[in-house]
C-alpha cells in the first residue's frame, strides 16, 4: 500500500472518530440536560405536595382546635360561676367569724411553714 493511500485512511479514520467524539459529547450533555429537567421537575413536585399536606395540617389542626375550644367553651363558664360561688361563701363566713377565719389562716400557714421547714432540712 502506498503511503499516500496509508494517510488518506488514516484521516478518514481520524475525522470519523472527531465525530463519533462530537455526537458522543452532544449525547452526554443532553442526557444531562434531560436529567436535570426531570430532577427540577421531581424537586417541584415534591415541594408542591409539601405544602399542600403543610395546608392540609394546618386546618386539621385549626379546626380541632376550634372543635376544643367550643366542646369546653361549658366548662369554662361553668367553672367561673364555680369559682365565683366559692369567693361568696369564703367572704360570707369571714364576715361572719373573722377572728376564727383569722385563727384559721394563722393555723393553715404555721402548718406550711412547718411542713417547707422540714423538707428544706432534710
């Protein structure tokens, strides 16, 4: 085989592996580009569904809340009337006996400072 001949394969040879190389290349950065089209989209969608169960949570939440606050919504007046009564009774006998309701709340506080002393001692 002349050289000449040698050389013109050897070029062609050349060219058609610079554009297997290009066409190479050119696939690669469009599966790359694809990929990271498909994981942009994937990332989106999550955040999506994210907030909505972020939302969906939130009103759960709000409306138990609501829910509690209507179910005791009873109980709390009723315990206000409660308190209210007692005061009543409590003020009542005071007026009534103030020297006892004075021993009495002397007595009660000599007992917890005894009781605190003897916790703090130990």
């Amino acid at each position: 085989m002349p050289a000449d001949t040698l050389n013109s394969i050897e070029d062609e040879v050349e060219a058609k592996t610079s554009k297997v190389r290009k066409a190479a290349k050119a696939a690669v950065a469009n599966a790359a580009e694809a990929s990271q089209e498909k994981l942009n989209e994937a990332i989106d969608l999550a955040d999506r569904s994210i907030r909505d169960a972020a939302k969906r949570i939130e009103k759960a939440v709000r409306e138990g809340v609501e829910t509690i606050r209507t179910q005791s919504e009873p109980y709390r007046d009723s315990a206000g009337q409660q308190i209210d009564e007692a005061q009543k009774y409590v003020v009542e006998r005071i007026k009534e006996r103030p020297v006892v309701a004075t021993l009495t709340g002397l007595g009660v506080g000599l007992l917890l400072g005894l009781l605190m002393a003897n916790r703090s001692g130990k």
